[in-house]
C-alpha cells in the first residue's frame, strides 16, 4: 500500500512540474489525493490493531483450541482405579452414615419428644462423618448436619404430638373441665430446652400449666420431687397448687409437686446453701404495703438531719430540679394557661413558655432572687419588622437582663423553631446598640448543669446575693410530694438491684443518658440515690435482714456456684412478663444444673405486663429467644373468657404499641350483645349515683329471674378503679342491698389481674393526673437502671386497660366525666369501637385536631365557642352556631369556696383536690388542684385582698 502511495507521489509532482496553466488544478487534486491516502492509512492501522487485539483476547481460546491436539486417551485401568476409588469412598461415607443414623437413634429415648438443643448436644457427643471428597451438601442434599438432624427431629416431634393427641385424648380432654385446646396440647407436649407460652387473656394458663405437669408425671417424664412450679405472687402460687392437688390427685406423690413464689424459693436456696434461713426486712413485708417506701422516706429524713450536704442536696433537687425538661430537640406540651401564655406553672406562679425556664425561675424562687418574668424591654423597639421586646428574666436589683436561648452546645436551634437564631441575633445586637447588660444561658448549658451556677456568679458580681430557702411558701406549683420522690428511689432500687448493676454501671448508664437528657439533673438523682442505698444496706446488715432483690440475687448466686444442688428436672413459671432480671437469673442457673439441661416452661402474655414499678422487665418476653439458648416461642390464643367483639377491640387497642408481640384472639363465649358500653357525667360525683342505679336494675332483673348467673347463685359484679381511693365510699352499702343476687366488690385495675367477672364497672376513666391512663410519669432517671426504655407513650397504664377491659365474661361499662374523657376513651369513640352515651350534658365529639381531648361549650370574650378539653395543649375552637348556641347544655357552674378556705384545705367540693393559690387573668384565686379533672370550685381573691388592704390603711 504505502509503495502504491509513493508512486503516485511521483506522478503528481511530474505532472505539477510540466502542467502549465494546468497547474493550480493539478495541485489541488495533489492535496485531496494526499489527505484520502493519510486517511485511508490510518484507518488500516486502525483495522490492524482491531484485529490484534481481538485475536490476544480470544485467540487462544477458539482458533488455539481448533489447533490444540486432542487430550489423550485414558488408560482404561487408571479410569476404573478412580472409579473404583469414588465408590469405595461414598460407600464408606454411606456406612458411616448408617452407623452415625444408628448411634444417634441409639441415643434418643422411643416415644418421646426430642428437644431443640439435642442437635448441638448430639453433634458434640456424635461429630458427623466427614466425605473424603465431597461436602455435606454434595453428599447428603443438606447445608449442614444441624439442618439435617433438624429437619429429622422436627418429622418425629410431628409424628409424636399427633400420637399423643390420640393416646392421651381422655386425659386431655378431662384434666381440665374444658378439654384442652390443640395449643394447649401442644404446649403440654413440647419439651424442647426453653419453652414461652404466650397466652391470651383467659386462654387457661393455669389450666395448661396443671395439664402439663400431669402429662409429664403420666410420661414418666419426671417424678413428683423434680418438678418446680413458679409464681409472681403468693394468690397465683397458691391457686396453681391447689389446683394440681385437685386435678390430679389421682397420681401417686403429686403432693410432693413444689409450687411456691419465686421469693420463697430463694429464701428455701438461701437457707440450704448457707445452713442457715436468713429473716425479710420487716419494711418490705408484703403484709405491710408501702412500708417500703416509708422507710426509703425515713430514710431521707435521718440522712437530712445528719448531714448537711444531704440535706441541701436533697431540698434542692425536690424543689428545683424534680422535675424533668424533657429533650431538647423535642417540643414541650403546655401543661398550663394564664394571661395569654400557654406553658408551665412556677413555684411563684407565673406561667413560663418551657420546662427549662420554669426551671431556672424555680431555682430563682426558691433563691429569694427578685425577678421579672418577660417584662417589656425598657426601650421600644415595635416596628415594621419587630413587635415589642419581652426578655426572659429581668433581675431589678442587679439591672441584668437574662436570656435563655433554646441552643444546643453547637449553638443551633431545635428543627420545629423557625427563624430562631436571627433573633437570638438581633437580640445580642439590641443589647449592644442600647447598652443594656445581658446575660445568656443556653439549654445546653442548663442540661449539662454549667448554666444555673454562672447565673448565680453573675448575679453576686452585680450585688445580688443567693439566699435557699426551701421552706418558702409557695403561691404557683407546689413541690413534688416528698412521698413521690422517695417512691421514685425505692423503684429505682429494684432495678439496680434486680439488674444486678454496679456503681460503674450506672455511671457508664449516666455517660450515655446525659448526651440527649438532664445530665445535672441525673447526677443529682443518682448522688442521693447512692447515699440513701447506702443507709438501706447498712440497715439490713444490723437486723441481719434480706429484702426481696436480695432473696432472688443471692439464691441465683449459690445455684451458680454449686451451693445448692438442684432436683429438678421440670420447672415451669406463670406470669412471666412480670419477671425481672434477677428472676430470669435464677432460672437459668437452675436449668443449666442439669445435664441435659432441665425442661423450663414459662407462660405469660406481654399485653398483661403491668408491674414496671415492682422491677419488672417486658423485655424478657419480647426477647426471650436472646436471653434463652434453643429457645421456642408457643401461644394460647383462644380465650373462655371475654366475647369476640370485646377480644377484637382489646386486642387492636393494646396493639396499637408495635413493640407488643403481635396475636390474634378467638373465643369460645358464643355472647354477641354490646361488650363494651360507656357514660358520660358533668362531675365524678355523679357518678357513683348512676352506678347505684345500675346495680338495683341488674337487681330487680336477676330478682324476676330475667337475668342470671353463669355459674354460682350469684351475678358477679366487679368494680375496678386506678386508684385504691377509687372505691365508691357506698360500697358495703350497695353490698348489703343487692348481695343475694349480686356479688359486688372493688378492685384496683392492678388487683384485677388474674381474676374474672360476669360484668366489669371500670370507674373514672378520666384524663388528669390521677386519671386513667395515670400521668404521674416515671422519672427518667429509671432508665439509667432499665435495660431498654419503653418509648411508645403510656405504654403500661395501655396494657394496664387492657387488663381492665379483658375481666368481663359478659359486658364492660366504662364510667367518665364530658369535661375530661381520657384519652383512651376517646381513642376508642374515633375508631368508633364505643359511643360514650352522656347521662347529663352534651354528646362527646372528638378534637378534630388532636383527636385525644373532647370539644366543650365554652364563653369568651367573643361569645361561645366550642374548644379541646386538652386546652392549653391543644388551642383548636370553633365558633357555635346559632343552631348549636340555642341548645346546647349550659355550663356547669363553678362552686363558690366558702370564705374560711384556705389553701392546703381539702377542697370542700369534690373531697379529693387540695386547694391552691393561683393566678388568673382577673388577679389571684384560691382553686381546686383537680381543676383539669372537673373540679371547678374556686375563690377571687382580689375583693378579699382590696378588703384587707383598705383595713390597714
């Protein structure tokens, strides 16, 4: 090619040289020519180089493989040595299959069931063969031996409950007075290592615990002295041996079955191991209720005249920092309303805009510091951009200004405040251009605790001196009761002592909760927490006493330690959502005793897990299969208790929490009339009447025989209530009238588990502090003691309810008030699962905004309008129509106070608030501290303040 070029070359140049006029022609078919050669050589470079490059890649893999000699033939003897090798190998891997199949078979006792955990245990006494050549996916079809024993074990565990179904049909069907259900067999059944039986309300736990103590003892499975019956509680406890006496009284030595209370099992351990039975503190006898949190109280009084330090730290933290903030990423909920501003109640009074200046105003107080909360700036500065300027705190006597800036220790706002730091800014720059003093705090400086002492630096520089007076009478929001406090820290004891946690544990536990909670807050708590442990232990070692944490704690110890031998072989538990850590402890350390390990079966049902403030952990539940090797999760869901309709509402409510374990409840109660019913009342006074009412109605039917017992020759009638001073103070009088056809008595919602009724008066479910759901929060500081915190809101008190709705055999009647429905009531009337019926004033509706507070006909300056119950959480109103405004129900009319009311006094109109100063829009008054729960009784001051002023003139 390029010779062909050059040649060409030659014969364009003669042409050029001898062309003549021609040769500007010439020349330019020289350049075309030219560049179609240049062109036409690269482009077979290009070619070239393709072609190369394909041939590197490929090449040897299709043309080498053309050319590539044929493999050599195979000696036919070498090929049918290897055959022969192969056969040898997977005919011995098939023998020592055979023989591992036969040992294994040779191990496992006939007609039983084979546990989960004998797979590891077979495998480590029996190691599987091993193929020369192949894996044991290749050799056998499976992943792995443990999938291979697996699936073998759960084949025969099939083929074995459905023989006993068959075989034992007459015990099953008869050891109960209902035959046990396909569940409850299964539950009997199953011997698998650890076993969770999650069970409905009413589904027969009891029941399935009898029944499989008696399968066991009719199997031979165990003998009467190796089994161990748990209970939370003495009356649980008690019922379950009682019933195994009866049920099975025919077994020879079933009175040597044991059946008792964890504690007095520990004390039974304790004893053995040490030789010696130790004596129960007498303060936390369970005869004596709440004796433990008086000595917590007692406590705190000793170390407070002993000791100085205490003493202030203790009145400091009561008065000021007792209560929480909350995070600071996260927007608070106001919890009052005056002169216009929604938010929070000082100790002076005032309402504040966040927990953290009631805080700071608190401590202020409580200081003697003299302070004006948001007066107007002493410059005006309203403008077309900017209103009037009201500061935070304004300190007269030190001619301080005071800002407290919602800003983390980067200096950034929370996300829903917007526009937040321009002005911060423009309040700096206000300062400045003025010349005013300001001084700043921070949340973060408040959280991390840097912030309250530079206030009071600041404040001493400038002549203002700090005085603590915690006795100072308080006209706004009175301390938290001393009670409450030391309740706090006698709960927080359980969990620290139950969770086995130690000093460095909890500071570890404080390190952590402190990033995004009250860090100075939490250090206090925990500093007098430690103190008052302190004296508690000191007093138990001078009686020589144990508490309860300590009979489980120790027992624990000495069955790990090999102190005490344990017999048993079958141990079940009851109520097991209602165990602590120290209890799943103990069982475990019994259980590993035994070799094979014993048989743990424990029932429960998470959705009834309502004893947190006794120690107890939900988490054991919902995370049994982490805390329990080879562990099987079995469920109860059919119920002989509560009708359908009540099943499915309960159950939807309960699990409106995504942490609860999720199950579907069927019943075998046939009742389809309206399981649920609910009224509504202007007062709880009234109340009580209609109950009355109720209960000589059911009277006079069950009398004309028109309704009956289920069972007995009595209707029972439970009445059930939050609080213990909810019981009707009628009681032994309704008692005695209606007691020959009606079985009439009161129990706390809590007292309620475990137990049933024909029919279920739930009374006062109200929104309020003492209401239903109860808002007397945990303090957070108990999640410094709690493994894992419950973050969906009243998540106990929910399942709390659910007990309560789920005693009913037959109906359920929810009492509340149209001022203040709780919250859980009117959850239910949105979703339409009830129609609160009002007995007297206007049908609920619910807040179309919040949709947890009820509209109420309420007068403003502007006339009537409807607004949420939930006010000043909740600012919804809608104005009335005529329509509305012309029949509507009038108002409930406040109570007068009688002059001679004080405050302190018991309020003389609902007998359970106490009486308060407060400050309203029209001057200072004297209220019931259940106003928020319908109690409108009050007195204005001002006309006894203008009275008395004008006498001392």
């Amino acid at each position: 090619m390029i010779e062909g070029i050059l040649a060409w070359q030659v014969i364009i140049f003669v042409s050029i040289a001898l062309g003549g006029r021609k040769r500007g022609w010439i020349v330019g078919f020289w350049v075309v020519w030219t560049l179609l050669q240049v062109f036409a050589l690269w482009l077979s470079v290009i070619q070239f180089g393709t072609i190369w490059l394909a041939w590197s890649i490929f090449g040897s893999k299709t043309s080498g493989a053309a050319v590539a000699p044929p493999p050599p033939k195979l000696d036919p003897a070498v090929e049918a040595e290897r055959l022969a090798k192969q056969k040898r190998e997977d005919d011995e891997f098939k023998e020592a299959h055979r023989q591992w199949n036969s040992q294994l078979s040779g191990a496992l006792p006939a007609g039983r069931w084979i546990p989960n955990g004998s797979v590891r245990r077979l495998l480590a006494k029996y190691p599987a063969p091993k193929h020369a050549c192949k894996t044991w996916k290749q050799a056998v079809g499976d992943t792995s031996p443990e999938e291979t024993l697996q699936k073998k074990f759960d084949k025969r565990n099939a083929r074995h409950l459905a023989l006993q179904k068959i075989v034992r049909k007459e015990f099953f069907d008869t050891v109960e007075k209902n035959p046990l259900t396909d569940e409850q067999i299964h539950a009997c059944v199953c011997m698998d290592d650890a076993v969770m039986v999650v069970a409905a309300a009413g589904s027969g736990k009891t029941s399935t615990m009898v029944a499989k103590t008696g399968y066991v003892l009719h199997e031979g499975l165990a003998t009467p002295e190796q089994i161990l019956l748990l209970a939370f509680n003495r009356a649980t406890a008690d019922e379950v041996g009682q019933r195994i006496a009866e049920q099975l009284k025919g077994v020879p030595g079933v009175e040597k079955v044991r059946s008792g209370t964890f504690h007095a099992f520990g004390i039974d351990v304790i004893g053995k191991a040490t030789g010696k039975k130790p004596s129960l503190a007498p303060w936390v006898d369970p005869s004596n209720p709440g004796a433990d949190v008086r000595e917590v109280g007692e406590i705190i009084r000793m170390l407070s005249e002993q000791d100085k330090t205490f003493k202030r730290d203790w009145d400091l933290f009561r008065t000021v920092y007792a209560r929480d903030v909350g995070r600071w990423d996260q927007p608070d909920e106001p919890e009052a309303y005056a002169n216009g501003v929604r938010g929070f109640r000082t100790a002076r009074g005032e309402v504040v805009k966040s927990k953290e200046e009631r805080t700071i105003a608190d401590w202020l107080f409580y200081n003697g510091v003299n302070y004006d909360y948001e007066r107007p700036y002493e410059h005006e500065t309203a403008d077309h951009q900017h209103r009037q300027y009201f500061p935070d705190f304004y300190y007269p006597d030190a001619k301080l200004y005071h800002e407290h800036f919602a800003l983390n220790e980067k200096g950034q706002a929370p996300k829903h405040f917007q526009d937040y730091l321009s002005g911060v800014r423009w309040k700096r720059a206000l300062h400045v251009e003025k010349g005013t003093a300001l001084f700043e705090t921070t949340s973060h400086g408040l959280l991390t605790g840097e912030a309250i002492p530079a206030l009071e630096q600041v404040l001493i520089e400038r002549g203002v001196q700090p005085t603590f007076d915690p006795s100072k009478e308080v006209t706004g929001l009175p301390p938290v009761h001393e009670q409450d406090l030391a309740r706090s820290f006698r709960v927080f004891q359980q969990h620290v002592k139950n969770n086995g946690l130690t000093h460095q544990d909890l500071l570890t536990a404080l390190t952590v909760q402190s990033k995004d909670g009250f860090g100075a807050r939490l250090r206090m708590y925990l500093s007098i927490y430690e103190r008052i442990a302190g004296e508690w232990e000191r007093r138990l070692q001078r009686g020589n006493f144990i508490d309860f944490e300590d009979m489980l704690i120790l027992a624990a110890g000495h069955v790990e330690s090999g102190a005490y031998k344990s017999p048993y072989t079958l141990i079940l538990a009851d109520e097991f959502q209602d165990s602590s850590r120290a209890r799943i402890r103990l069982l475990k350390a019994l259980a590993a005793q035994s070799d094979p390990p014993a048989h743990l079966c424990v029932v429960g049902d998470d959705w009834q897990g309502i004893n947190r403030y006794a120690g107890s952990d939900i988490t054991v539940m919902t995370e049994f299969e982490k805390t329990f090797d080879h562990a099987t999760r079995l469920s109860l869901s059919t119920t002989f208790r509560c009708p359908q309709d009540l099943c499915d509402v309960s159950s939807q409510f309960v699990q409106a929490n995504p942490a609860q374990i999720k199950k579907k409840v069927k019943t075998t109660n046939p009742l389809t009339k309206t399981p649920m019913l609910a009224y509504g009342f202007a007062d709880q006074d009234s109340i009580a009447g209609y109950v009355e009412k109720q209960l000589a109605h059911m009277h006079e039917l069950a009398a004309n025989g028109k309704l009956t017992p289920a069972k007995g020759p009595h209707i029972t009638v439970m009445l059930l209530g939050r609080y213990r001073d909810d019981k009707p103070t009628a009681l032994e009088s309704w008692q005695r009238r209606f007691g020959d056809t009606l079985k009439i008595e009161f129990r706390t919602a809590h007292g309620s588990k475990g137990l049933e009724a024909e029919y279920v008066f739930v009374l006062n479910v109200v929104e309020g502090t003492r209401g239903f759901p109860s808002q007397i929060q945990d303090d957070p500081a108990l999640q410094l003691a709690m493994p894992a915190p419950d973050p969906f809101p009243f998540a106990e008190e929910r399942r709390l309810f659910y007990v309560a709705m789920t005693r009913a055999r037959k109906q359920v009647r929810l009492y509340t008030t149209l001022g203040q429905p709780s919250r859980f009531l009117v959850e239910l009337a949105k979703k339409e699962h009830i129609k609160i019926e009002p007995i007297d004033g206007e049908a609920l509706e619910p807040c179309p905004e919040c949709g947890r507070g009820v509209l109420q006909l309420r007068s403003g300056p502007y006339g009537d309008f409807h607004g949420c119950s939930r006010f000043p959480a909740c600012t919804f109103k809608r104005k009335v129509d005529q329509v509305t405004a012309t029949t509507a129900q009038p108002r409930p009319r406040a109570q007068k106070l009688p002059t001679s009311t004080k405050a302190g006094d018991q309020c003389p109109a609902c007998k359970r608030g106490v009486i308060q100063s407060r400050n309203g829009r029209h001057g200072p008054f004297l209220g019931c501290s259940r106003f928020q729960e319908g109690c409108k009784a009050s007195r204005n001051l001002s006309a006894t303040l203008g009275q008395a002023a004008k006498e001392t003139r």
